[in-house]
C-alpha cells in the first residue's frame, strides 16, 4: 500500500454559490439492499450497486450528516457514473449515529463493512485488492480514518469477516474534518465535533480530552504505508474549516504519501455534496489510483 511520492494539486475550480445544493443520481436500483455487515444494532447495512458481473474495483461510500443523520440510500452522481459505465462498483454503508453510540462505534462500523465487502469478493465480483473509500463532510473524516489507520485484521480470529483486510487503496474526502486538536485555535459551532466523542454541544474546547480528540482524528494516524489520498474543500468552509484539509495535506506530504488538495475558491461547505462541478478531479483520481491494475 506505500506510495513513496507525493502529489500537490491545489486547483482553482468554479466557485460554488453559497446555498450549494447536494446532486445525486442513482443507479436504477440497488443490486442488493439492506445486507447486514453485523448484528449490533439495526443501522449496521449496507446497499451494493453492482456495475455488472465482470471482476471490479469497488468504491465503498459512507455518506455524512455529523455522525447523527444522513443515508446510505442515495450516492453521489460521481459514484452512479461509475457504475453505469461499468468502471467500478459501489457500495452504501449505514453506520450507527451519535445518539446510538458515540466514537469510535462509527468508525469501526466502517472498518467492519469494509472487511465484509472483502469477504464478499466472490460472490460480488469484487476485486478485493481494489478497493476505494470517499464521503462529504462526516462521511469524509469517516472515509480518512478508515484509509489512515492500521489494518484491522485479525488472522486469529474466529469470526471470518474478522481475518480480513480493512486496508484501501485510495480515498477521497469532500470536507471532511481531519484534526480536533484545531477546536481549541478554530471557531467550530456545530455541536457534531463534541458529540461525536460524548461531549455536550458548547463544552470548552479546553475540556475536552485530548486522548478522545487524537483518537477520532484521522490526522494521528498518518503514516508512510498510507494509500492516496483526495481532499476536495471550499476556502469558505464555515463548517469544516479549510484549515483540516491544510494540515492533512501537509502532514501526508512531509510522510511522502500522495496527496491532492482540491480547493474550491468561494465555496462553503456545499463541497461536501460532491456535486458534479467538484467531482471530476475526484473521478480522474479514482481512474489514476483504482481503476488501473
């Protein structure tokens, strides 16, 4: 999975208008819906869009709403593009919320789903040696600790879905926030960043454990074996600030790791949406570091 190279793209794009609307498009309906990944609790599913049944790259998509909302029922027109040419698969994951559980239910709800789509390889014409992770807003913090964090398999391990990887060979996140450790210098008013790790909307930065604030943050996990890494983010961000894509940035540059930073000038945090006028850099990415063998 090392990628010993790194990879600046800081591009001007077309500016988003404020009230950025999310553009989704849809398959004509997925392959398989509502399979469970685990029996924890009722929210642990996901939907398969399968792009045919020849042998395929897959992109797993976890979709946002600050860990509290959101579905997994619709995917980014990007996504659906995909499928209908036949490029890659997708698949949906639902995941608990805040309210449910707080971190790190979430992300291991990720990491689980993404070791069962491995073990269901087979059976969907997955190519288990490709396969990619992407989300807006919460779903790209998701998308970024998933892609950052060490392997979860465990080969001793009884429950199948278990020995197998969580490792993925590229991601991409649109305005997703990286580093809770900026709480404390940035101004964050949405309540999600505290209640994702238990805290009440308003609770001073500086009340806050710092182990907690590491641990949810995909940014202390960086390490040289990472795959590729895509952040697409609004310099007007008034949500996730743009400074979380900066520091992740950098961070993944100074390891050597490949890294592009998309920024869209003017552009709030609709970004978040992957629409289609912040989605191509996004598709030649997936072509670049999926697609090819």
């Amino acid at each position: 999975m090392s990628r010993p190279r790194h990879l600046l793209r800081c591009l001007a794009v077309a500016s988003l208008c404020c009230g950025a609307v999310v553009a989704h498009a849809q398959p004509a309906a997925p392959t398989h819906k509502d399979v469970a990944y685990d029996d924890d609790h009722a929210s642990q599913k996901l939907d398969v869009y399968l792009a045919g049944e020849k042998k395929l790259p897959a992109m797993v998509y976890i979709h946002g709403g600050g860990w509290r909302a959101g579905s997994k029922d619709r995917i980014p027109a990007w996504l659906a593009a995909g499928v209908s040419q036949g490029q890659f698969h997708v698949i949906s994951v639902e995941y608990r919320f805040t309210d449910v559980a707080t971190h790190p239910a979430q992300v291991n709800d990720c990491i689980r789903a993404i070791q069962f789509v491995r073990q269901q390889a087979d059976k969907w014409h997955v190519d288990p040696a490709r396969i990619g992770v992407t989300g807006g807003s919460a779903g790209g913090h998701l998308s970024l600790w998933v892609a950052l964090h060490d392997d979860a398999a465990k080969a001793d391990a009884s429950d199948p879905v278990e020995r197998q990887s969580s490792r993925v060979r590229c991601a991409v996140s649109f305005a997703g926030p990286t580093d809770w450790s900026l709480l404390a210098t940035l101004d964050h008013r949405h309540p999600a960043y505290r209640q994702l790790i238990g805290y009440a909307p308003g609770t001073p930065a500086d009340q806050l454990d710092e182990a907690k604030k590491q641990d949810v943050s995909p940014i202390s996990f960086a390490s040289k074996d990472d795959p590729p890494i895509m952040q697409v983010h609004g310099d007007k961000d008034d949500i996730v600030p743009i400074q979380h894509a900066q520091r992740m940035d950098a961070q993944l540059r100074k390891l050597e790791v490949t890294s592009e930073l998309v920024v869209v000038p003017g552009a709030n945090h609709g970004v978040a949406g992957a629409a289609n006028n912040v989605s191509g850099q996004a598709t030649k990415f997936v072509e670049r570091n999926l697609l090819a063998p």
